[in-house]
C-alpha cells in the first residue's frame, strides 16, 4: 500500500512535472529535472534516518535478490568466509547466493523451530575469519522481527527489504543496509543501498561492473540508467514520511497497529500467530483459522469488505497481514472488526 496523498501528487504531476512540460517518466536522467528529483530524495532520506556522512546512499536496481550476490562481491575483501543468521525463507536465499562466492558460516538457525523465533545471541557460533555477519531483520513471510541490532565483532550486512523506515535506525551499527523499494518504500523496481564507505573498491575478481557498489557510488547511481520513476515515488514517500513526523512518528503508529491485531489473535481463541512474542514482527502478521477449509471463505469474504491480499505466502499457508508503513491504523481496526464478525458466524 502506497499513501494516497503520493499517488494524488503523483497523478498530480503525472502529465507536466511542475512546468517543465515533461511527465517524471520523459525525463532524461541527466537532465536538471530529474537530478533535482534525485538529490531530494537522497537528502530527505539521509534525514529521516540520520544517516551518517561516511555512508554512501545507492538507489539501484535489481532487487534484495541481486543483493543477495552483491553483499559477498563487495563485502569478502579478500576474505573467504562470512557468517549468516538463518531466522527464516529470506535467510536461507541469501545464504544460498552467498555459497557461490565463500564459505558461509550458518551462526545459528531456527529452521528447526519452523523459524518462529530466534537464537539467542549467545548461542551464535561466529567465525573470527568472517568478512562479515549477515542477518535479515525483518523475515517478511514468517514474521519474526529482531528488535534489537545484535552485537557482533565484524560488518554486519542486513537485509532490512520489509522494514526499512518502520521506525529510526541507527545506520553506524552498520557496514551494509539494503532493501527492495516495493514493501515498505515505494513502487517495484528500487533496491535501496545504505554503505560504509571504507568498505567499497575490494570486490571480488570478475564481479560486473553494475555490481560493484564502489562504481555505483561514485556515479551516483548513474552509472546507467536508473529507475527514474520508482526513485520519484520513493522521494514523494520520504516527504510524505517526513510530514507524519518521521521515523518516530512511524514507529509510534506501527507499535500500536501491530498490538491491536496481536491482542485480537491471542485473545479470541480462533485465530493464532506462532510466533515467540519477543520476536514478532510489527510490519508482517501471520495467522492460521482453526481449519484450512475456512481459508477460502475467510478471502473471500475479506476481498468483499475491501481488505485485500491477506493471503499468507505459499511456502506457510495461512493469512498474513502486512502492516506497512501506509497502512492506517483505522485499516487494521476494520481487519480485526472483520475478524471477530467472521469468528461469531463461522466458529
Ligand atoms: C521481498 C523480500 C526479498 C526479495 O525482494 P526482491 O526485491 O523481490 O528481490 C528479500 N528479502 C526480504 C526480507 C523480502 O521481504
């Protein structure tokens, strides 16, 4: 879900961005329009997350996927090894990519727990040789959310795709942040890059010069064209953040959406959400009906209401309510009032 007051600008200026005669989309990306659009965004990003100035900021394209390679291009320098969390789908993607490049070192896992939790610091096995730790924050499709940024002795690289501006960040915990646009940012398309500049230009032999961060920023993710439009929208969403009083405000706002649907599941006796309550994610919410039969009508009876797309991801089952950044808390109020209505009729 996108904020309406962007896609009313958006539409706004969809034909003629503000007398230029141009729309967004007939710009060239060289041309003082659109690096006016450009360097706003950046700025107003840089703001509302505070981003230190020894970080460079890359709006690139190709998605979490492709950074799922570009991690380990950029990051081993040299080395031959790297450490990842596996807390869930995401994890297991991203370490997959990663064995194409080193020998990854799984710290710990919950994959024998279904990824409803997630192992304790203190359980992690990390190796001293890693290059870097990779963690996924966020497991969009099992919701489990880490609430705290671990402590760990070399870069940490995260994948922060499904929650990336829910609330402040301290970006200096960081050697890499990264994120597709389509969740939580802006339209499909944009992957958000957020990197320590100490950590560019020792990429490992071969790697594609549109993979090589280092490249990227120094041409200031002009290196080719880059997603203009999507990078536009993101930039209408960042002001947009800005006037719900940023990133505090957001945090505030997620908080309590997602514990008014998690005190709906656990007190109605119908519903359930596995999830370890220290870990549960306040963007993705996953819930089961006391028997598959009823997922359908459950749909179907959501769809007509107008709450759309709660199915849950087809590797779990389930439904699974995103509480993204646009999603009002009066939408959420509307889901667990269906919830309830659909629990008197049907349980
Ligand atoms: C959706 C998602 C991805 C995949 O994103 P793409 O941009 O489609 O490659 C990766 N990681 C997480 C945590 C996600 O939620």
């Amino acid at each position: 879900m996108l904020p309406e007051a962007v896609l009313e600008q958006a539409k706004a200026e969809m034909l003629d961005w503000r007398g230029s005669g141009m729309s967004v989309m007939e710009m060239s990306h060289r041309g003082k329009e659109f690096v006016s659009i450009a360097e706003r965004a950046e700025a107003d990003l840089r703001e509302l997350l505070d981003i230190p100035a020894n970080y460079k900021v890359l709006f690139l394209q190709g998605g979490a996927s492709s950074q799922f390679a570009m991690v380990p291009m950029n990051l081993l320098r040299g080395k031959a090894k790297a450490d990842y969390l596996n807390t869930g789908q995401w994890s297991k993607k991203a370490i997959s990519e990663a064995k194409k490049f080193c020998q990854v070192n799984v710290v710990a896992s919950s994959e024998a727990v279904n990824f409803t939790t997630v192992p304790a610091r203190d359980t992690w096995k990390c190796d001293p040789e890693a290059a870097y730790l990779h963690y996924t924050p966020n497991e969009t499709i099992n919701g489990v959310e880490m609430h705290r940024i671990p402590e760990v002795g070399v870069p940490l690289a995260a994948d922060f795709s499904s929650t990336l501006l829910s609330r402040p960040l301290d970006v200096s915990q960081f050697g890499v942040i990264y994120a597709g646009a389509q969740k939580n940012i802006g339209p499909a398309g944009l992957t958000i890059v957020i990197v320590r500049e100490d950590l560019l230009g020792q990429t490992v032999t071969g790697t594609p010069t549109m993979y090589d961060y280092a490249v990227q920023a120094k041409d200031g993710s002009m290196y080719n064209t880059p997603p203009t439009y999507a990078w536009y929208i993101a930039g209408l969403v960042f002001q947009w953040l800005k006037a719900q009083g940023g990133l505090a405000g957001m945090a505030a706002r997620n908080q309590a959406k997602a514990e008014l649907l998690y005190k709906a599941i656990d007190e109605s006796g119908f519903y359930k959400n596995p999830v370890d309550p220290a870990y549960r994610s306040w963007m993705n919410v996953p819930f089961t009906l006391p028997d598959e039969a009823l997922d359908k009508p459950f749909l179907a009876e959501a769809r007509s209401v107008g709450l759309l797309t709660l199915a849950g991801h087809r590797s779990v089952g389930g439904m699974r309510a995103s509480l993204y950044n646009a999603v009002p808390l009066d939408g959420v109020k509307a889901l667990a009032d269906f919830m309830a209505d659909f629990q008197k009729r049907r349980g």
